[in-house]
C-alpha cells in the first residue's frame, strides 16, 4: 500500500489480524517488512494473537539450548523463529503488536535506544489510561538489569517495561536500510507457569519477575484493550491510524514465507534459510 507523504506524514496503517497460528504470525510480520517501502509506503502498526499458544525463538537463538524440543513436540506445541533478537518466549493469552516504519515517522529517532523508546512509550501510555503504573526498566526504583538470558522474560533492558518491579511483556527490534521493524507482547494473564516445563533451565523468581495485566486488575475484554492500544498509539506518536487490510501481494508473500520457511523446521529449529 503506497501512499504521498507530501501533505501528511502522520497517517499509518492500522491492520488487525486477530489470532493467528504461529508460523502465520511470524510470516506476516515479515511480508510487512518486505513490502514496505520507506519513501512510499504508509507507515504500519500491526495487531495480532496466537491461536493456538506457541513459543518464538530469537532470530540467533539455539533452539535446543533454550526448550526441551521433544515436549514441545509430544505437547503439539508449535515453535517457530522471529526474525528479530532476543530469548525465548511463551505465547498465550496476549496482545501482539508490531510495527513496520522509517527512522523519518518518529521523532527524535537518532538512534537504535531513541528509537526504541519512541516505539514503546505508547506502551507507557496505554497502561497509564488503564490505571497501572508503568515504567521503562530503566526509570524504576526497583530496576535490575541482568545479562542475556534465553528467555526473554527472565531479564530486563533500559527500556523494557516494568510494574511494581515486574516486567510486563516483552520487545524486540530489528533495523534494516532506513527501515525499523519492532514487535513486542503483552501479556492478558500469567500463562509462564503453563510453560516451565518445556524450558530447558527456568532462572529462579521468573514468575515472581513478571507481571500480566489480570494481575495487575485488567480483566477486560481483549478487544476492548486493543482499540485502547490503538488509542495509546495514536496518542502517544501523534499520529492517525487508517484501519486496513493486508493487500493482495502482502498475503501472497506471506503464504509463500509461511510455507517455504516459518512451516519448516530447518528455520525454526535450526535458523537455516531456504
């Protein structure tokens, strides 16, 4: 979907798919970033679920040091691999969103940490309208930062979000020429507890680590949050989502990633292109 920037910079596509399955997730994330171009193209944010719950890996991760890969098997469990950084993670019960833009539709984006925390103080904002008190990692009394760790719930950066000390969700990004990617999740419910067993080495305090939002009192009807997140971004960046659909080149390619490469376990497992 192209569009003239010339009279206004600030419309960005709105495209909620609902509840997807894991290899299909993934795959329209990618045919996003494929079809965008950064002079023409309308910027994106992405809505989405996981249906049926499924773990993601980190673009460089080793599958098997992170999950126990026959229980994921034998529990019919799907396991695919992001094309951003980062450990493992659980998805479940959850808000999705990504985000397909140029360093040009954000303000102040100089840098990979500027962009960054652009791109997720809507998050701030969202759970602020909710009534929770959030805040980047790196702005909380209670703030721990860690080194790597194979699942990406287990730590905390700068600019993760945290809650009463607890991290709520989880971010990633990825840069390419003049082109930013960024995905991340929020949790509806705790459902790490579900998914201990098939982590290979769960760091202790995980669970007490992180937070959700029906632990933090938000019970509400996840369409509802959505349209909120919706509004937090709009809010947040200043700018107008324009609900829309996938194109027709935008499912063709995400058909074709989804069978030649998210539905194989040679990336999945192994990291391997096609």
């Amino acid at each position: 979907m192209a569009a003239d920037f010339s009279e206004n910079l600030t419309r960005w596509r709105l495209v909620d798919t609902g509840p997807l399955d894991g290899p299909a997730n993934m795959a329209v994330d990618e045919a996003l970033l494929q079809h965008f171009d950064p002079v023409a193209s309308l910027p994106v944010l992405r809505l989405y679920g996981w249906e049926p719950p499924a773990f993601s890996l980190g673009r460089f991760q080793r599958a098997d040091d992170a999950l126990h890969l026959d229980r994921c098997a034998a529990a019919g469990i799907p396991v695919v691999r992001r094309i951003t950084g980062g450990g493992v993670i659980y998805h479940a019960a959850e808000l999705t969103y990504a985000v397909v833009c140029a360093p040009r539709h954000i303000s102040d984006a100089r840098g990979v940490k500027e962009t960054f925390r652009a791109l997720t103080g809507f998050l701030l904002r969202f759970y602020g309208n909710l009534g929770i008190e959030a805040s980047w990692a790196v702005d909380s009394p209670y703030r721990r930062f860690g080194g790597r760790t194979p699942l990406c719930f287990a730590g905390q950066e700068e600019y993760d979000i945290v809650a009463d000390g607890r991290k709520i969700g989880g971010n990633a990004q990825r840069r390419l020429k003049d082109v930013i990617f960024q995905h991340g999740s929020l949790p509806l419910r705790c459902a790490l507890a579900e998914a201990l067993l098939f982590f290979q080495a769960p760091p202790r305090g995980l669970l007490e680590g992180t937070t959700s939002l029906a632990q933090l009192g938000v019970t509400t009807d996840p369409a509802w949050l959505r349209e909120r997140l919706a509004a937090a971004f709009e809010e947040s960046l200043g700018v107008d989502l324009v609900p829309s659909s996938l194109t027709a080149e935008e499912k063709a390619t995400a058909a074709r990633l989804g069978a030649e490469r998210y539905g194989k376990e040679a990336w999945n497992l192994h990291g391997e292109t096609p």
